[in-house]
C-alpha cells in the first residue's frame, strides 16, 4: 500500500496528514510565517478533487411513447 501512495513507510503519510490538520490552527503571525505556507497550500491544491454529482440523463420521448 506504501508504494501505491508514493512512500516508503505509511508513517510518512500520517505525518504529511498530521502537518496538514495544523494547517487548520491558521497562519502564524507575520509575513514570514504566511509565506512559509505557500508550499503546502501548492500540495494541497495538486490533491485530487471530489467526484461531482452527475445531472441525471432525461428520458427518451421514444420510450415514453410506447
């Protein structure tokens, strides 16, 4: 399963979770700090969206004519 997500020990993943969920607590005070967060936020953004719901198909006239 490791190789699967691209490491070497699902402990990395934990971590790399665990560094995320502290992203929740907010920015550090200073510029410093929010610039520091630039580059999670980039990996944050490469993650893979949420499937959408799909609008249902409408029915064919043809069939409903039967």
């Amino acid at each position: 399963m490791a190789n699967a997500l691209g490491v070497d020990d699902l402990n990395e993943v934990g971590g790399r979770i665990e560094d995320l969920l502290e992203l929740t607590k907010g920015p550090g005070k200073g510029l410093m700090a929010k610039l520091q967060l630039l580059p999670r936020l980039r990996e944050i953004s490469k993650f893979p969206r949420a499937p959408r719901a799909r609008p249902r198909a409408r029915r064919s006239s043809i069939a409903t004519t039967i």
